[in-house]
C-alpha cells in the first residue's frame, strides 16, 4: 500500500518514500511519500489559490459540508478504527467505540459554532458604534504527533475550516495512515481541492519548512514541549496554538471516595498505552490511605491485560515505535537507579509470536517517588505511574506545582472547600474534581507553563484560527 500527499485535491508521489510501522507485530503497513519543501509549497500555494472561494463561502454552506464529513466518519467508523490501532497500537476498544467517534463530533459540534458565530457591538457616549468582525486567517498549518493522531487531526481541521480559512495538514511520520482516509471522506463531502491538503513527511524535513513557510499565517500545533520551543523560534511571526507535554497530578486525598478514585487513577495513566498527553502520571495519595492505595492499585493494575491491539479486551497495547520503548524502558531503569520502590513491571508478558516483533513494555509501577526525581519530573509517556505520598494540603499543592508542566489535574476530595481550593491554586490549563478527564467540546483545552499557550475548543479556538476585526462607526 502508498500513501501519498493530497495536494489541491490530487494524490500527489514524492520521490522518496518512507514507511509505517506496525507497533504491534513490526509488519510494514504501507509506504508512505516523503514531502519535503517542494511539496510544501504547493500544498501552501494550493491553500492560498483556495482560501478566498472557501472563506467566501455561505458560512450555512461550510457548516452543512462539516456536517456531511461527521456523518461520513461514523458511517466508517470500524475501518478508520481498524487503521488507526494497526498504525498506533492503541487498543480497538477506545478507537472504535471513543477516538474516532469523537473525531465526527469535532465536525458536528464546529460546524454549528460557524454557523451561529456572533460578534460584539458596544456603543459608546461619543457617538460611535463599534462592532467586531471574525474573520478567517488564511493558510493553517495543522501538525499532529502520533498518540491519537484522527481525533487530533480532526480536533484542527473541524475548527481551521468551518471558520473559513484553509489547510495544510501534516502528521506524525509515525502514524500517517487515517489521515489520508480523512483527506479522502473530505472530497466526498464536499470540501473542495486546495481547502484540505495533507503533506507527509519527517519533523525537520517537512514539518520545519511547513511552519517557517511565509504564506502560512496560522499554526496549531500539538505535539512535545521541545518541537513547541523550536516552533516557536523559527516560524516568526504568525498566529499559533501550542498544545505541548504534561505531567499532571492526580492527587487522591483521605476522604475522596475511594473505590471511584482508584478506578479513575488506573485509567487515567492505563489507557491509551499511558501515551496519553493529560495522563495522571503522578499519583499523590495522602498518607492516611497511601499503604492501603498502593497495595490496592497494585493488585488492579496486576489483572490490566496486555497484549493484541485488535483485541477488543486488551486494555494495554505496544509503545508506537522501538525508539520510544527504549525511552520509556530507559526511565523504568532510571527509577530503580533513583530509588523509588517499583512495585510490578520490569518483565515482559508472556505474547503470541504474531507480536513478538512489537515494542512492548511491562505496566510498571513505582511507589514512594520522591518528586523530584527525573522520573516525576520528566514525560515518560507510558504506562508507569508514579506514587508519591503527602502529608497535607499544602503539601499536595506544593507537589503538584513543582513541575515544569502544567496540562491537566485531578483532585479527589468529598470536602468541597477543599476542591475549590485546590481547583483555585493548582497550576494547569484544566481540573478535574472527582473525575477522570471527561471531555466537553465547549470547554477550553489547553495547558500553562511548559505544557503550552494557547485555548482550542468551542469559541476558544478562534484564537487561533478567526481574526477579531473592530468597525467603529461615527453617528
Ligand atoms: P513531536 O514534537 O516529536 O512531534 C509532533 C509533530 O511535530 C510530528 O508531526 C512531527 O513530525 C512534527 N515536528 C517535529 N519537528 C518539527 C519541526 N521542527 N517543525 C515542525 N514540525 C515538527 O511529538 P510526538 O512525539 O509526535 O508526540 C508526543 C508529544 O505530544 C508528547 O509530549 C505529548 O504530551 C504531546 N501531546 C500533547 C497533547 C496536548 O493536547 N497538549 C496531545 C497529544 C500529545
């Protein structure tokens, strides 16, 4: 199988290609065509020549083109939920019945923001009326990294184009399958050549002269901390949103209820591989509980089936490449090296031959991290939880700031001052009292500190893709 750029509507070769990777077994999926600055800029140039038609269009028009690509992912939601676990390794059970789904609803829910987008009037005592204009930006580059690539790549595209501007799109080289089947369900639902381009390719090769290209005005970018600081600095002045790494903390205090806790703080490191950006990774227990918590969560953890992706019971699937498994491996090692107590892990489970060519890692857990340790600090991206005890309160904030990321969090108490407290003073984009991370589209998605600038969902993401233009009227 190829796959191959889509440009101004046409499948577009490189002259070289690359390939894609099966995490689970190492079979090759497909090969895949190797952009670099040529192909760049004639997906850009071919955006450009399409933006004014497609910003000029009905915004009624634009949203009713949306909606019929939502409805044509759920009509292929089996398909597109079969390539992407073969592509990324992450399990059949959350993309068939949660990834791609709520890659149709990105399509629904933008669709309707664009048609009832609304601006502002204020009318002042000098005699002048002023009104705000949204207005699109023009040519967007949309990059996505590898651990939920469809739901990501959708999560920029739905908003880039029901608001009017037009798009290149590049995905992570080690996922790059689903994409192209979005490019095509795009044409069949009526998007026209030159609105949806996609340009495969590696970070440096395709990914830097796509950010860097003069004519491109918007960036959305998810990805890591260090490709989001690289951005930055050389794409020059342009309009970005920068959707970057995490560390959260998922702080579990005394009088939390207990069993909802618990389930909540296995999920929300165990699923998605743990390659998962607002992965409760750091599991702060107070210490009335903390023996009883540890022992518990170890004993669930111990039952979490590894194994075959395609599996609809298999909770934990391979890491997306052998790269990766070696970093995750690296910092299994370096928390025994640390000193922190590692509780199950190390070994590999026992697999069909069909996987043994994957890139499997044991579920490790580490408990009694002191969290200034590299393995509390630094993303491992997997599925290696730390557990780090605290005393009170204060010392809960204090942990859970002391991190250079601030994505989400995940605060477990029954005492509502308390939640509101800690909901006040923890530094991260998004809290979750009482709740793993549960999705509302209208809600701001986003992180602070070394997790990111930048808001996307519902109004939030005209931030980056829709310019406020003031009218100011004299009477
Ligand atoms: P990455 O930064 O290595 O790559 C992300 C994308 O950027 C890829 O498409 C890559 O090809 C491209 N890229 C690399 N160098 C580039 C450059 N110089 N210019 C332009 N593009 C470039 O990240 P990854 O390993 O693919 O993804 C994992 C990271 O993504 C983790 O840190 C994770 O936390 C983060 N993530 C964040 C969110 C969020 O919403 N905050 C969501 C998912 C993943």
């Amino acid at each position: 199988m190829m796959i191959k750029h889509l440009i101004d509507g046409k499948s577009v070769d490189s002259k070289q290609v690359f390939e894609t990777i099966n995490p689970a077994t190492g079979e090759t999926l497909a090969e895949v065509a190797r952009g670099g600055q040529a192909e760049v800029d004639a997906a850009v140039q071919a955006a450009k020549q399409a933006f004014p038609g497609w910003a000029g269009k009905p915004a009624a028009e634009r949203a009713r083109i949306m909606r019929k690509l939502g409805e044509l992912i759920t009509a292929h939601v089996p398909e597109l939920s079969e390539i992407e676990t073969r592509d990324t390794g992450q399990v059949i059970g959350q993309t068939k019945k949660a990834l791609i789904p709520r890659a149709a609803d990105n399509f629904h829910f933008f669709a309707e923001i664009a048609a009832h987008m609304d601006g502002e009037s204020y009318q002042s005592d000098t005699g002048h009326l002023n009104y705000t204009l949204w207005q699109p930006v023009g040519v967007c580059a949309l990059i996505s990294p590898w651990n939920v690539p469809f739901m990501t790549a959708t999560w920029k595209t739905a908003p880039c184009l029901a608001l009017g501007n037009t798009a290149v799109l590049k995905m992570s080289e080690l996922s790059p399958m689903t994409a192209d089947r979005l490019g095509q369900l795009a044409l069949e639902a009526g998007v026209p050549p030159g609105v949806l381009n996609i340009v495969h390719g590696y970070g440096t090769e395709t990914g830097e002269p796509l950010v860097c290209h003069p004519d491109v005005r918007a960036i959305s970018f998810t990805g890591s901390t260090a490709t989001g600081n690289r951005i930055v600095q050389q794409a020059g002045l342009k309009k970005f949103s920068m959707e970057l790494g995490g560390k959260s903390p998922f702080i579990v205090f005394d009088d939390a209820d207990y069993d909802r806790a618990l389930d909540a703080a296995l999920f929300m490191i165990f699923s998605n591989n743990g390659e998962r950006c607002t992965a409760g990774s750091r599991i702060l227990v107070q210490r009335g509980i903390y023996d009883r918590f540890v022992a518990d969560y170890v004993a669930r953890a111990q039952r979490i089936t590894v194994g075959d992706p395609m599996d609809p019971n298999t909770i934990i699937g391979p890491m997306i490449s052998p790269q990766h498994k070696q970093k995750v491996e690296h910092y299994i090692a370096l928390g025994q090296q640390e000193g922190a107590r590692m509780l199950m892990g190390g070994s590999l489970p026992e697999l069909p031959s069909h996987l043994r060519g994957g890139n499997w890692v044991a579920p490790t857990v580490f408990a009694d991290v002191d969290n200034r340790m590299r393995i509390a600090q630094d993303e491992i991206f997997g599925p290696v939880p730390c557990l780090i005890p605290f005393t009170d309160e204060a010392d809960a904030l204090r942990i859970a700031n002391e991190s250079v990321y601030g994505l989400s969090s995940y605060v477990w108490t029954e005492n509502t001052g308390r939640a509101l407290r800690m909901a006040k003073s923890v530094e991260a984009g998004m809290v979750f009292v009482n709740s793993q991370n549960v999705r509302d589209l209208r809600q701001p998605f986003g992180g602070v500190k070394a997790s990111g600038t930048g808001r996307e969902g519902n109004h939030y993401s005209f931030e980056v893709f829709a310019e406020a233009k003031n009218v100011c009227l004299s009477y």
